[in-house]
C-alpha cells in the first residue's frame, strides 16, 4: 500500500517588484542609451519580438494593441521579459531599458 505521493508544483509567485524609480530625469545621458541598446541587442529583445510582429521587432512597443500604457507598465514588462525568459538583466539593466524604450518609442510622462 504505497502513500500517494502528490507531486508538488512550486507555486512561483510573479512578484515584479518594479518598484525602483526610473531615474530618467535629470538630462537622461547618451550614455545610458547607448548601454540599452547595447543590452537589447544582446538580450536578442527584438529577434523574438520580431517573430511575433515581424519587421525590425520594434513594432512591437508601438502595435495599435500594445499591453504596456503607462512608464510602471515599461518597467513591469520588461521586468516580466527577463524574468520569464531568464535574460539574466540586474535590476540597474532594467531602468536603463525601461528609460530608452519610454523615451524612444512610449514617450509616457
Ligand atoms: C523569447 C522571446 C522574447 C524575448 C527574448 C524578449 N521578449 Fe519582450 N515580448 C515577447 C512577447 C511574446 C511579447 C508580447 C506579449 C504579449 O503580447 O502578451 C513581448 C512584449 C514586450 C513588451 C511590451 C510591448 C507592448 O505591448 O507594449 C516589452 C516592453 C518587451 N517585450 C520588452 C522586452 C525587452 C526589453 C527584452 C530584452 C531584454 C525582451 N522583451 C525580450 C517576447 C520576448
């Protein structure tokens, strides 16, 4: 007479605590833009993002449907990008991502 042994799932909770401000204020640099992209590129964002709207991936920031409406929503889903994905991104990678996709493409205040 075996014990059932119920298989547990981990139950992973989706905390994206994005609540770190996005410091895009204050003259947001070159710089910081220039490491985004560079992060983006390496992340391949936009390879895959292109297997979904096609063109150059980009699309997908400014589609007629987008899922992202407001600048904490940015960061929420980049968040949700690189945990889900396990790009590997620190939270800094993030803010620097979240700040050149607002400031390119959502333009949100
Ligand atoms: C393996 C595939 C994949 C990779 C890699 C990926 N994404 Fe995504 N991303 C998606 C998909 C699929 C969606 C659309 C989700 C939806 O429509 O529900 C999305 C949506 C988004 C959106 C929201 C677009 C909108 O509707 O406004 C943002 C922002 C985003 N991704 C950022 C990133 C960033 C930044 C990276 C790289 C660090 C990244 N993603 C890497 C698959 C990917």
């Amino acid at each position: 007479m075996g014990t059932p042994h119920a298989i547990l799932m981990t139950a992973t909770a989706m905390a994206i605590g994005a609540a770190f401000a996005a410091d895009s204020g204050a003259g947001s640099s070159q710089d910081s833009h220039a490491a985004a992209r560079k992060l983006i590129a390496e992340s391949k964002c936009e390879a895959c993002h292109a297997r979904k709207v096609g063109g150059d991936g980009t699309g997908i920031y400014t589609r007629p449907d987008r899922k992202v409406k407001t600048k904490a929503r940015v960061a929420g889903q980049v968040a949700l990008c690189n945990t889900e994905l396990n790009l590997g991104l620190f939270p800094d990678d993030e803010a620097a991502i979240t700040a050149f996709l607002n400031d390119t493409y959502y333009k949100y205040k």
